[in-house]
C-alpha cells in the first residue's frame, strides 16, 4: 500500500522535472491522485509516464500561457497552449464558475489542451460554490461508431456533479463508450479477457482481447452493437466531439492527436490540440437553492430505497462507488499495479527522485 500524500507528493516532483510551476505541478498532481483515491486507477499515476513522454516529445508546454481568446457575459473560449490538460481544465472551470456567480450559468470551450485526467474532478469543482457542474472531453480516435470498422471518436467522457443537501453530492462520471481503455490496460497488465462488447477486430467481428486495440480494432460505443443500444453510446460521443472542439476550435474526430507518444500527430489536423467543455449553473437561476436541494434529498433517498432484484445489495447513485473508495484508501493507502508501481520508479530513477 502506498500513502496517498506520499504518492502525491512523488507525483508533484516529477511535475517540477518536467519544467511546471511549484502551483500546477501541485494541482496536476492532485487531479491524478484524486483519480487514484477515488478507484478510478486507471487515470490516476499509472498516467504518470504518458503525461512524461508526450512533454519530451515536445507535445505538453510545462510552462503554457493559458488565456481567453473570447467571451461573452456568459460564455469563453480558452487556449490552453498545449498545457497539461490537468492544469488547462481547472482554470477554464473557474472561468465558468465566476460566469455562474455574475449571470447564472457559465460555459467554457477549451481548445489546445491535452488530457485532463478524471472529467468527474473538474465538474466537482463547481460543488465547493453549491453549483452544478459538468465537464467533457474528446479523445485520441479508438472507437468505432455503430456499422463501422473505422476509428472515428475517442472515449468521450461525460461528468455531471450535483450538490444535495444531507445527502452527499450526485456525480456521474462516464465513458461515451461501453468501456474506458484505462479499463483495457488493466486487463492487460493482469492478463484477462474483455467482455463481449467492449471491442471488436479490425475486420469489425466482436472480440475479447484486450489488446484489440493495438492490433487495429476498436472500442465501441456505449451499449455495445446496434441491438443493444450502440447507436446511443455513438450519438452521445459524436456530442462530446461537437461540444468540446468542433465549437471550441480543437481537434476533433479522427484528427484528435493521440495520447501515446509513439504514435505520430497527423499532418493534416483541423484544430488546435484535444479540446474540453465545461458548465456551471448557478441552483437559483433556477429555483431556490435549499428547496432543490430537498428536493435532491428525497430523489436520492427514493432510489436508495427502490426495492432490489433477488440477490442484489442496494440500488446506487452516481458517485457512491467512488466517495466510498476514497474513504477507505484515504485511510488504508492506495494499492498500486506491481507493473505501475515499476513504471513510477523507472521515473524515479529517470529523474533522481526517491519512490
């Protein structure tokens, strides 16, 4: 087990080796380890190594100016100058969050960023003001949309975080697809087979490997087939595309740079860098605060309370997995993947840094 201060703490001086300011090598850190603690293990340090390839093949700016480009009362566009999209995200959902406080709601589209880690850190941001808050990205290209053998879109994440009142806070945080490819790396490392639905070949034939994706095939869209409801999981990633950089002015479909370093940037990209989009609405732009927030209590404490199929626990809400998880890693320590766990300290020997 590793002690989440100290796995921060290691994450934070490989930040500063990479050229980040003591503040986004701080905030950088704490958006993966937030991923760690909160079960999502496979955004978390595992992450680490990717973020450090893609900087020295000169593809993230440590030291980015990140500005506004243009705004309106209740809107902006950022640039995000090729920085860490860990760093690039908070500072467009604070935009969003004092566009909230001053006309209601407040929307940022984030173009020329890169990966930003877990989208359900950033929505949550918007908690801490008793706001709701929505995040969502494009990716690099890995799925297939429904009836294609081609990869078109990315993972496509979708995070909405609603504040409650004595209940804690409902938070979704989801793929677009019917699994996120962090989730393919782990049964990589552990060696096990995918469920049906989550991949296909090249040829477009339906798969278990895990490594599928590296052998040219493809993830697919949430719900999996036509049958079963891919075309949902397709129109909701094409959503995310348009949403973060078709009106941001960032990459987009299959010209989305990838995250891996080994695999070069096209020559004929149509944007600038991944993009984001963000949301933040003020509760009383709507209704009163505290009678949302009852009324958010008495919806959460019906579907806890809905009556379970035989052999089930309970129903859940959105966010009870991963708040429960990070209670018990906070205090019991974040078990990393022996194969991570190497990868952190090839870095540490990489950069002189104990681990």
């Amino acid at each position: 087990m590793v002690i989440p201060a100290r796995l921060k703490e290691f994450c934070t001086n490989v930040f500063l080796k990479m050229g980040c300011s003591p503040i986004d090598a701080n905030l950088a850190a704490d958006v993966l380890i937030s991923a760690d603690l909160r079960g999502i293990d496979s955004h978390g340090s595992a992450r680490l190594p990717g973020y450090v390839r893609l900087w020295e093949a000169g593809r993230i700016n440590s030291k980015p100016v990140i500005r506004i480009t243009h705004e309106t009362p209740g809107t902006a566009v950022v640039d995000g100058d090729r920085g860490l999209g860990l760093v690039v995200s908070p500072f467009a959902m604070e935009i969003a969050i004092k566009k909230a406080k001053k006309v209601g709601t407040g929307w940022v589209a984030v173009r020329n960023s890169n990966h930003f880690g877990i989208a359900a850190y950033h929505s949550m941001l918007a908690l801490q003001h008793d706001m709701i808050g929505i995040s969502m990205t494009n990716a690099s290209p890995l799925v297939a949309p429904t009836f294609s053998k081609e990869r078109l879109l990315g993972t496509n994440p979708i995070s909405v975080a609603i504040p409650a009142g004595t209940e804690p806070p409902y938070v979704a945080d989801f793929a677009t697809t019917t699994a996120a490819n962090g989730k393919l790396e782990i049964l990589q490392r552990q060696g096990g087979k995918a469920p049906i639905g989550w991949v296909q070949t090249k040829e477009g034939l339906p798969s278990q490997d895990p490594n599928e994706v590296q052998n040219g095939g493809a993830l697919l869209p949430l719900g999996g087939i036509r049958e079963t409801g891919g075309h949902k999981g397709y129109i909701l990633g094409s959503l995310v595309d348009i949403f973060s950089a078709i009106l941001s002015g960032a990459n987009y479909g299959p010209w989305v740079p990838p995250f891996v370093s080994f695999l070069p940037v096209r020559n004929d990209l149509v944007g600038d860098g991944i993009g984001h989009f963000f949301g933040v609405m003020r509760i009383d732009a709507f209704r009163d605060a505290k009678e949302f927030k009852e009324n958010m209590d008495k919806w959460i404490g019906r579907f806890r309370n809905a009556q379970t199929i035989d052999g089930q626990e309970r129903v859940l809400i959105p966010g009870d997995v991963e708040r429960e998880e990070e209670i018990k890693r906070l205090k019991n320590g974040i078990n990393l993947d022996p194969k991570v766990e190497e990868s952190l300290k090839v870095l540490a020997e990489k950069f002189g840094l104990d681990f």
